[in-house]
C-alpha cells in the first residue's frame, strides 16, 4: 500500500463550482465566487479585509509592497522555515535576519528576537510550523515597542487560533497558502492576504489591480481608471477561487479526519516522547492546531536516517522538512554560517515529516501506524 | 442586443480538460497539463524555453528579476501601455523613461529610443499594441548597439508574426497574457514568459520555484532542494493550464473567427480612413496580426465622444484604451508631466478599442456593423 506524503482533498462541490465558473466566462480574478470565498473567510473568522491572490509567496510579496519595504530594511525571520518566506522581501532588497527557533514548537523563538533589533529593522516575519501558530501576542508587544511591522506567514495555519482569535486576525499582515500541499487549496495553487490595517485597506486593492484605482471605476466612485501607485497582479482566476470555496465549506469533514490523523500519531509517538527517545510538538492551551502537520525529532540523525529508509521500503513517503536558510547556498552569500544558528542546524538535521492528509482517516492511517510501531520498536527495542 | 467588449472562448474541450486537471489531484504548477501546453508553445513557434506563470504581470516580473534589474536602472518604455509594463520593472527599483509611439500603430517609436538611452538604462520594454507586433528587429540591433536587454511584452500579440518568425522568438525576453480577455485564455488569469537565452534557462527553473533548486531533484542530478536564489512562485495552476491547452488545441478556429471580425472592421472604416476622418492601423507586408484588437483614432475627441455614446445606445460597448502612463499620478511622482509625451496625449484622447471576440463571428458582427455604419454616417455624413 502507497502512502504518499501528501493528497490533496477533492469533493464532487470542487468539482461542479470550478465548471460553473467555468461558465459564467467570467473567470478571471476577483469575480463570483473569488468574492464569496472572501466573504465565508470575513463571516467565518472576523478578519477585516482580505485579498486571494496566485500563492501564499504573491500575498507576502503583497504584503511587502504594502508595508513600502525598501533596499536595507532589515527583516527577522526564522531560518527554519520555507525560501517564499524570505524571497517575499528580498527581491524588494531587504536584508535577512534569521533568528533562532524553539525546540519545542520549531517556530520563532521569541526570546532571541529582541537582540537582533537594529535602526533598520522594519518588519519581524514569522511563521506557524506545521500549523501551530508562533507565539504571535509577545511578537506584537516587541514590534509595538520597537514600531515595527509584523507579517506573519501563516502558510500552513488557515483555521488554526491563538489565544480564541483565529490565526490571521492578530498581526498586521498574514499570509495564508491555499497549495495543493495544504488542509485546503485553490485549485492547486492560490494563496489569500488579510490586511489588519484599515487605512492599508484601499492601497491594497490598487496594488492588486496593477497599481491601478480600478476599484474605484467598480464602485462607481470615479469613471475611468489610471496608474495611481505600485502594484502587481495579486489576482487569483474565479476558477481557483471556485474550488477554494467548495473546500472552505467542507471545512469542518476535513479538519475532523485531518484530527483522527494527529490523534493516531500522538497514540504512538508520545510514550517515545515520554520516554526520550524523540520529541514531537507538546500541545499548548492557548493554540489551536488546524491539523496541518506532524513532526518527529529524533534524539539523532541516524536514528532518523533509519526510519526514513525502513519506511520507504513499506512504501510510506515521508519528508526531512526544510533545509535552513541561513546556511543555505544564499544565506551564506549574505554572509551567515551554518553554526551561526546551532540549534536550527542541529534540529534540522534530526526532523522528519510524517504523512498527512484528510483521506488517511479513510485509508492507509491503520498501515501507517502499524508500519511505524515496528520501524519504533527496531529502532529503541 | 448586447454586444460586450469581450467574451472568452470557452469550447467542451476546456470542460473536459480542467475536470481531469481537477480530478489527478496533482493541479499545482508545472504538472502534466502545464508540460503538455508548454510542448504545444515550443512545438508550434519553436521557442527555446517556456515558463507558465500566474500572470503576464507575473512573467514580466520574473524576466526583471532574470534580468538583475536594480534600483535606478532606467527602462524605456512606450507611456501608452498598460500599468503592468511598468510596473514590472520599478516595484524592483528602476526607473521608467517613456517613449512616444508612432501613431500608425500606437507601438513605441523606434526613431526616439536612441536619445533616451544613458548610461544607466539597462532595458528595452516594447509592446506590440492590438496584438501587433513593434518593430522588435530594429528595437534589437539597437539594443545590441547599447548592449541592453529587450524584453517584449507581447501580452497582447500571442500567435502573431514579424518578418515570419513567431512573436517571442526575436528578443531575450517575451511575456505573454493568457487573460479572460485576450485571444486565448488559461481559466482566466495567467501568463508565459519565454526566454530566448539558453544561459538564463536553469535560473529560470529557480526562480520560478521559490528561488530553490527543485528541478535538479526532479531531474535526479540532486536529492534535497535548497536555497539558492532570489525568486517567487511564478507556477500556473494545472488546471488553468489544462483550460489552455483546450484554447491552444482551438488555435485554429479562434483565429479564423477572429480574422472575420478584423475584416468586417477593415469593410467598415478603411472608406473613413482613406477619406480622412479617422485613422486605423493599415497592414504591413512582414507583420502578422492575431486579430487580437481594433482600435479607432477618431479625427477629435468629441468625435470619439458621439461615437461612443450612440453605440452605447445600441448597448455595444467600446473601450476608451489607456490613459497613458506619464501623466497618469504615478507619472507624474516621476516627473513627468502631460506635455512632455505629446503624440501620446493626442492619441490617447481620440482613440477607441472596439468590441472584439470569436463568438461575434457566429453572433452580434452584422449587428455591430449595421449600428456603426449608422453613427459613422451620422458624424462624417
């Protein structure tokens, strides 16, 4: 039996929405159902404006326009996280500043931002591993005391909450992805910006309508439109926006089979935590997961190489997670190391990703585990 | 009757195409459909490389990025374009020097791009107006003079020729649209970009996917994908490129249609020309058109202003073009001001795009014609 790392959810509502946009031959960005997936977003989780655009790397990219990142600002992100995260504000000329992670969620770790702070600094630029969100409230303290901008990826943490308040809602940019990979996607690729800035509201409609005002021609404000700012092509074809809004409705089936699949992961890999063996993600009271992911750390990298290789041969797929940016062929052209994040190497070399996708509740989750209870077992007796 | 400004051609094969997209589950870029439409670009117009992307926005972004584009490069560029023209190349920094256009095609004026170039100008960015193409050989051995980079924004000229070679074959760079609005389209939005020297292909590669080096793992020369330049997600949807394959395949029959309604135009107003009360783009032995557009220079704007009113009485809905560049606010933030581009202004004030897609051929062409033969008579008598 082939367990693959990831497949993406389908339903019959995926498919008929997508021809009925189809259809309408009005398929292109920001028509029928672009909006309603906009509004079942707004109704569903309070944000106060967002915008679906090509990817999750176009929304930052959007995002970083928004916030007028200039050549030199400075950017805090993790360097344990995915290159869309970076690129989104160095191709703007941004310079990176990657942080340390916390071993226990792998995101930011928020003690060690502060002394990476500098007069260039302008944004700080999280993000929610495997869709639990980053410690997002002591962030925004930081970047309030410092005045700076926060955007937080949240690539894989759509329907996850912090603190009771839906992930997106709290910093003042989040960028979510809506790719084949994730809990829900947009036709294979999409992506959505939610903008917490009211008066950013407006300039981020010209900005996705190629720096023109040609919302104000929609809303019968003015009669012709005209290049009133920067911009690209932030859109995002009523096509994919079609399928996104079936899966948005299916929302609730989806995280229900996507939690069975934590559960039974938890069922096996905590007595290993228990026991030291490895570590996985401890849950915390104040964060909601959305069921995005499931990650091991192995206490070494052998121990990992092993499960990796006996669980091919089983034909289950699963995945060594990012290489850190920072010792990346271009971090080091901006100037890093590899031991300048010791723990983010170290980490990076003992992790694993295991398979997950709403359908293994259906089928595969039972052989899953029983594959991974053995492979355990010959690794720690 | 209504007769819209445009309307897609959608055939039963695009139904067909996007539902078995849909239905592999494997619908983000680059997957089979992208690869077959790819084929289908390079097999017909022999181009070297071909990268799908979200946008023609988007692939003229990736052909700055390819091309090093820097803050305070200059770019010359016709004022009478799109937003997207310029867009492309100073949300990266450089500089837009405008161009007038030669008022037989409202393409750039090839005669006026030498005294624009300085020291710092780094890029040629054309465009061929209507689907005709600019005089890309003279714009090249120009470039070559000056040893600048020409990337074509052929947004509106797929499928058409200069001197018999395909437009995008002649430049470094050529971006396409695949728009609702243009001849062919991938399921609303989305663009291609084709890059005409072999040294920049495999950073192409990298750029598109995030700036990792993802393709040499699918193409088995690595086993973990990094860092390694800048980049974005410039990957079409495969389910947009399932939608333009179906277009491709209907290339023919799009075409044909098409032609019908530039020769009705032809019937219709080439007696106006030649009497003098307006102006039209008359054909050229080495360009071929792809019967994307007609537009119409009316003798004064007030004409224009009868013309477009009576006809939108009959509910045909013209189209004003652009308001040119320069002395649009983003303009003038670069200091321009109206009178600098004359021609431009001129034309811009007395021109109008008629209504034009495939299904007037079987539908709404005789209606048009009938409605606008009237009005003609009734301003020139």
């Amino acid at each position: 039996m082939r367990i693959p790392f990831n497949k993406p959810y389908i339903s019959a509502k995926d498919e008929q929405y997508v021809l009925e946009a189809l259809r309408s031959a009005r398929h292109s960005g920001n028509n029928a159902f672009g909006q309603k997936a906009i509004s079942f977003m707004k109704d569903k989780y309070g944000f106060q404006e967002v915008f679906l655009t090509p990817s999750c790397t176009a929304a930052m990219e959007m995002g970083a326009l928004l916030s007028d990142i200039k050549p030199g600002d400075e950017v805090i992100l993790p360097s344990y996280t995915f290159s869309s995260t970076v690129n989104a504000v160095i191709i703007f000329g941004a310079i990176p500043v990657f942080c340390e992670i916390d071993p226990k969620s792998l995101n930011i770790d928020v003690s060690k931002i502060e002394e990476l702070i500098t007069p260039k600094t302008r944004m700080i630029l999280p993000i929610d591993y495997a869709g639990i969100s980053c410690e997002i409230d002591e962030i925004m303290l930081i970047a309030k005391k410092h005045n700076l901008i926060v955007m937080q990826d949240s690539a894989q943490s759509y329907g996850g909450f912090y603190k009771n308040k839906p992930n997106g809602s709290i910093p003042h940019l989040t960028a979510f992805s809506f790719h084949e990979t994730k809990n829900m996607n947009a036709g294979g690729e999409g992506g959505g910006l939610v903008v917490n800035i009211p008066e950013w509201h407006q300039r981020g409609f010209f900005m996705q309508e190629k720096g023109t005002d040609r919302r104000l021609v929609l809303d019968g404000v003015k009669s012709k439109y005209s290049w009133v700012d920067k911009g690209s092509s932030y859109l995002l074809s009523d096509i994919l926006a079609a399928s996104l809004l079936a899966q948005f409705e299916n929302e609730d089936d989806i995280l229900e089979k996507r939690k069975k699949v934590t559960d039974a992961y938890y069922g096996l890999f905590q007595l290993h935590h228990d026991a030291g063996n490895l570590s996985i993600y401890q849950p915390q009271k104040h964060i909601s997961s959305n069921h995005h992911a499931f990650w091991v750390v192995f206490d070494n990298s052998s121990n990992r190489s092993v499960f990796m290789e006996k669980l091919r041969e089983y034909d289950i797929h699963v995945y060594i997670g990012y290489l850190p940016l920072h010792s990346s062929p271009m971090g080091i052209k901006y100037g890093y190391k590899a031991e300048d994040l010791i723990l983010t190497e170290d980490i990076a070399s003992r992790v694993v990703r295991l398979p997950f996708y709403a359908g293994m509740a259906d089928e595969g989750l039972d052989y899953t585990i029983e594959k991974m209870t053995l492979v355990l077992n010959k690794i720690y007796g």
